[in-house]
C-alpha cells in the first residue's frame, strides 16, 4: 500500500516531481568531470546535498504558500451565556486544505463499506489530487483522526447519524475509517436499506444512520406532493433517541422539494406548489426554520442528554446547470480564497441554522448537550471531491453527447473530503468533554 500512494503522489499537487531529474542532472554532470580527489568528492558530495535540501525546503514553502486556500465564510461561534464563545480555544471550522502527501487513512481496496455511487476510483475517476490534502484550522493544529484513540473513549457507546443521503455518506466515511482498526458487522437494515445498524463487537460500539431527510413526520400522496408536518418530529428517530450516547443530525437540500405544510391540524401553506390548491407559498425556509426549532426545544426539554452534534447544510458544485440540466463539477483542485461563493439557497439555510442554534441562551453554554458542526464552510471549498460522471464505472462509455451524462456534484467521493468531517467531529466531542471536565472539577 506505502508503493501505491508513492506511485500515486507523482501526480499529486505537490509531489517533488523533478526529484528524479534533478538527481539524474547530477549524475550526468559529475560523469562528464575529471575524477576528483577523496577529498573534493567529500566537499562536493555537501554542497550537493546542502543545495538538494535547501531547494527541497524552499519549494515546498512555496508550494504551501500557493496552494494553501482561506474560507471565505467566517463562522460565528455560538455564545455562551455569560457573553464568551463555547470554544475558547480554537475555531476548526475556520482554516486552510493544506497539501497532505500521507493520503488518506484508507482506500477504495481497503474498505468494503463504500456506496457504488461514492467509488470514484473503481468508476474510473482519473485524477487522484483530491485525495492529498487536509483540514487545518488557521489557529491550531487539527489532530488526524486515530481509530484506535477512538474506540477507546466511545467503547459500550452508541453514535447515530440522521438525515439523509449525505449523512449515509459521512456514516460510510466513518466506517471505512474504523474498519482499518475492526471489521464491522451490519446487524439491521430496513427494507429500502436506507436505515442501519453495525456493531464492532470487540469494543461494543454500535453506530446507525437512520434515514429522515426532513427530520419531520412526512407524507407522500398520491399525486407525489410531499405533506410535511412542521410541528411534529419523525418517530423513526425519536423514539430511539434515549438509546443514544452521541447524535449527528443534518437536513437541508430535502426542503427545496415541493412540499405541503400540516400545522395544527391544518394545512398552512407549503414551498413551490405553483399556486396549487390556492395555497401560500411560504418558502423552503419557513419550513426549514420551524423544523430546527422543534428539533432543538425536543434536546433541550429531553431527560435524555446525549452529546448532539447538528451538521450545518452542504454546498453542492454544480456548474452550468443542476443536477437535470447538464450541471457538472470538473474542478481537480480545492478553491483559494475568493473564489467560492455560495449558492443562494445555502446562504439561506446557513443563516437559519446560525440564528436558531444562537438562541440557546443558558442552554447553550459551557456543559451543554449540543454543537454546531459547521463544515459548511471547509465543505465549500472543496468543489473537486465530489463523483461527478464517476457514479458508475465507465460513465462514457458508448455516449455520443458527454454533456448527456449525468453528474453527482452533491455527494463526495470515498475516500475524500468528506473523511475531514470525522476529524472535526471528533475533536468537537473531545472539547465538549474537556468543556464538563473544566465545569465539574
């Protein structure tokens, strides 16, 4: 595996690709000279080997300085109640992807658990540079994740992921990273295998992904309108929750669909119905904003605390179109600094996210059950981690138009970027723990 990843950095962004030219030069040129003394040789020999690592350390200052790329998005840390942000020590949401010649903790070979659709190097993908960088706030430094530490602090726990597709993704993420340590057993899925439950039998750690894309009690009618009703939560979820000793929840793209809104009863108006049965056109956001607050008066008001981690929304990268309508994602580098701006839609929803999970008040201070995991902003400055056309293997294969082949420019390649969010989850639980071990002493 060491030889791949050798092999593979040839190509990445910042390999030392004139090493062997460079060394080669050398040799050429010591050949054509007279043979020298043992002493000259011994001279000559430091010279080349203080000029070879002087030019090895002068590029790769430059190297990082060119490739290293600042968030444009500039997180506001939730507020504690006495006025102090919850994480005085670091932001990890606010940063730079650095170049990261180790690759990733393992690899499309190595893990079994990845979706089809997230295989971008069995699909064909060419390029490998996406997979050679990393997650690094700007004012500290970003322990890489380590399954064993891991398991260590989560052993006879519970973690569940719910949400929807992107939140299976992450799972998959986080399983393909573990599994380096302990291979996984599934034990439950639901009929659409949406839902599921593994278990790594030797340190006891269960871990779900429980599909609720809304979050909400949901209905699909017959003429395919979604009835969504705002004031009540999914039971698929909440009546497990009590058995959870850590929660990760996210939605987002879900309430962009046409939707019809149930509150008290009655129907209240609804998101891109078109005039549909003379009902109002609320917004995706009105539903969004009521569904996160009943989502965060349900944690708070619960007798059950577990930590709760809500993921802020994901950008996706579709260029000139959507997703149905010839959108694509083709970049193979991350963005720098003013080049990413996000999609009205995420704003939006960004934006209700940060005012909802601000209104904690005493609730979301120092000791409190829930974070925001804001990797919205590290997330959009990765427009090259997604499949693309790669959601299948030989996606042009036989195709006249390229531009006809659907693109996947939402979810994330495996391994990929989306492997950083475990390094940030993982730290934000850690803070959290320090956070009631400062508290209780």
């Amino acid at each position: 595996m060491e030889q791949q990843l050798t092999l593979v950095l040839l190509d990445s962004p910042k390999g030392a690709k004139n090493v062997e030219t460079f060394e080669a030069a050398s040799s050429s040129s010591s050949s054509s000279s007279s043979v020298p003394s043992s002493s000259d040789h011994r001279h000559r020999t430091f010279v080349k080997f203080f000029l070879y690592f002087s030019l090895v350390a002068l590029a790769y200052y430059f190297i990082i300085s060119s490739f290293a790329v600042r968030s444009p998005i500039s997180p506001t840390l939730p507020q504690s109640s006495s006025g102090n942000v919850s994480s005085v020590k670091c932001d990890l949401f606010t940063g730079d992807w650095i170049p990261d010649p180790s690759g990733p903790l393992y690899t499309n070979v190595s893990c079994h658990h990845i979706q089809d659709f997230q295989n971008c190097l069995l699909n064909g993908r060419p390029d490998v540079n996406y997979l050679f960088w990393r997650w690094k706030p700007r004012d500290c430094d970003l322990p890489r994740f380590s399954p064993s530490q891991f398991f260590a602090s989560v052993k006879n726990k519970w973690w569940a992921f719910i949400g929807d597709s992107i939140a299976r993704n992450h799972v998959q993420s986080l399983i393909c990273i573990l599994s380096q340590v302990e291979e996984v057993e599934e034990i439950y899925h639901d009929k659409e295998f949406r839902s599921k439950i593994w278990r790594f039998p030797s340190h006891n750690f269960t871990l779900s992904v429980i599909w609720s894309p809304f979050l909400l009690k949901s209905e699909t009618s017959s003429n395919s309108d979604i009835q969504l009703y705002l004031d009540q939560l999914d039971h698929k979820w909440t009546v497990q929750y009590p058995k959870f000793d850590y929660v990760v929840i996210s939605g987002g793209k879900w309430f962009l669909k046409t939707t019809i809104f149930h509150e008290n009863n009655a129907v209240t108006g609804c998101h891109y119905c078109q005039g549909r049965n003379n009902l109002t056109d609320l917004g995706y956001d009105y539903s969004y904003r009521k569904t996160l607050n009943l989502l965060r008066d349900f944690v708070l008001n619960s007798n059950h605390k577990p930590l709760v981690l809500f993921r802020t929304t994901t950008p996706d990268h579709f260029e000139n179109g959507e997703w149905n309508t010839g959108g694509y994602c083709n970049r193979t580098m991350p963005f720098k600094e003013g080049q990413a701006n996000m999609k009205t839609v995420d704003d939006v929803m960004r934006d209700v996210e940060l005012e909802v999970f601000q209104k904690f008040g005493k609730g979301f201070g120092l000791g409190s059950n829930i974070r925001l995991l804001d990797t919205t902003g590290m997330s959009l400055l990765r427009p090259d981690g997604h499949p693309g056309p790669y959601r299948h293997p030989n996606p042009f294969a036989g195709v006249k138009n390229k531009s006809n082949v659907q693109n996947d420019c939402l979810h994330w390649c495996l391994p990929g970027p989306i492997d950083s969010w475990n390094d940030v989850m993982v730290e934000t639980t850690l803070n959290r723990e320090r956070e009631l071990y400062d508290l209780t002493g």
